[in-house]
C-alpha cells in the first residue's frame, strides 16, 4: 500500500488520472510477461505424506484403483478417490495427515499413485 506522501505527490503532479491507469497497465503487462519467459517448473511427489493437505484430494492428484471383482486396474483423480470413500472418515483424516496412502471398498483397493505440483523458482 502506498504512504500518504506518495498518494498526494500523484495528486499533486499534473499528470492525468488516464496517464496513470495506462503507466499501471503497462507495469502489469512487463510483468506478466517476464512471468510468461520463465517455463513453470513441475515436480512429480510420489510420497502422501510430503503433498500439501489441500492438494490430496484435487483434481491433480492420481489415484491406482485395482478393480477385485474384474482384476481391472485403472486410475483416478483425488476427487473421485475421496468419493470412493464414502463414509469412511476415519481413513480420508488418515489419509490427510500422510499415515495411510491406500483405502479399500468393497469391491477395490484405491493406492494414492502421484500428483505434480507447481514449484515456485
């Protein structure tokens, strides 16, 4: 936020309140795109218990899913894993706290697989 002196030195100096909209656009728009040159950088987690809490249930995250009934295996996203899990809260709190990375249903066992997270340079 800016200091007072700061605010009444804009005030003060004749420039115009359109000048200063397009100098503020400008700004943004070198820095958004000296953000855009630098490539993001990615880092795959294969471990639960090092992914943010937020993220293990996200649309980013993997899940293995082994079908017993078929012997099927397939993969899921966390927000399909979480609503395999139903009712079983116990194990989504374990599972948020990193002590189980795997959950069964009754007709599937549901492994967390990996999840790529965005690393700030």
């Amino acid at each position: 936020m800016k200091s007072k002196d700061e605010i009444e030195q804009i005030l003060i100096s004749e420039t115009s309140i359109d000048e200063l909209i397009k100098k503020k656009i400008e700004q943004e728009f070198k820095t958004e795109l000296e953000k855009s040159n630098h490539p993001p950088v990615t880092k795959v987690e294969t471990e639960l218990s090092k992914v943010p809490k937020h993220l293990i249930f996200s649309k980013d995250a993997v899940y293995k899913v082994f079908n017993r009934k078929t012997k099927v295996q397939t993969y899921v996203n966390g927000i399909q894993a979480e609503s395999m899990l139903g009712l079983q809260n116990n194990v989504r709190e374990n599972m948020l706290h990193g002590q189980q990375s795997a959950f069964t249903t009754d007709d599937a066992y549901v492994k967390f697989e990996r999840i790529i997270l965005n690393v700030q340079a």
